[in-house]
C-alpha cells in the first residue's frame, strides 16, 4: 500500500477507503474507535490511515476549538457574574457546571480519544509493513 495511505492523506485514502465494501468499512472503523488492529493488510493500511486522521481531528480540537470552548463559556460566566445582571441562580449553576466540564473533562477525553486513535494506528501500521517485507 501506499505511505499516503498509511498516512491517512487525501485522495489517496479516501479512495482506498471507499473502494472497499460497506462491512469493511465498518470492521475498520471499529477497530480504530476500540484501539485495535485488523488483520487483512490491506484493511490495515486503510485502518492506520483513518487512525492518523483521527489524531490530526482531535489534535486540531484539543489545540483550537477546546480553548474556543472554555474561553466563550467563561466570557458568558463571568458576563451572568456581574453584579447588575438578573439571572435566575440554576441558570449560572448551569453554565458553572458547563464550564468545569469543559476545564476538566473535555481535555481527559481528548487525550483518552487521542491515545486510543494512536494504539490503533501503531498496531495497523505494524500488520501493514509486515505484508510488505518493511520492518515493522
């Protein structure tokens, strides 16, 4: 297969990734959302590359649109903070908690996300190279 692939990099990938039937392209998918590998190598230079993609997507959320995120929430906080605005108290509890979420959660499980994107990749980048004579 081709390092494009393996790369996830269009058009190649996408070609490659919509060239095979309904069912493979579930089984990849699957095996990259559960970390795993496939073991038809031509599925898992497809599965690495949709893993790699799936790095770069989190890697992009986690570095632009979480700080986005945690910046307007806490521009609206502090806004409803303000001592001449009247809000009911459960709607600043709300976007309290919206807030600490954001801070807290949502990181864990980018880097959750992230990790599990990355396993799935090293493993179907592994079967790839095997398949065709490249140490793995």
């Amino acid at each position: 297969m081709d390092d494009r692939i393996r790369q996830g990099r269009n058009p190649n990938w996408r070609l490659a990734f919509e060239d095979h039937s309904a069912e493979a392209r579930g089984r990849i998918r699957r095996a990259v959302n559960r970390g795993q590998g496939v073991a038809d190598p031509e599925e898992a230079a497809i599965a690495a590359g949709l893993a790699r993609r799936d790095q770069r997507a989190f890697r992009r959320h986690g570095f632009i649109l979480l700080p986005l995120q945690v910046g307007i929430a806490s521009l609206w906080l502090a806004w409803m903070l303000d001592a001449q605005r009247r809000v009911p108290v459960a709607f600043l509890w709300l976007w309290a908690t919206i807030w600490v979420a954001l801070v807290t959660v949502g990181p864990f499980m980018l880097w959750r996300r992230f990790r599990t994107a990355h396993r799935a990749a090293e493993l179907n980048d592994r079967v790839a190279r095997q398949s065709n004579g490249l140490p793995a």
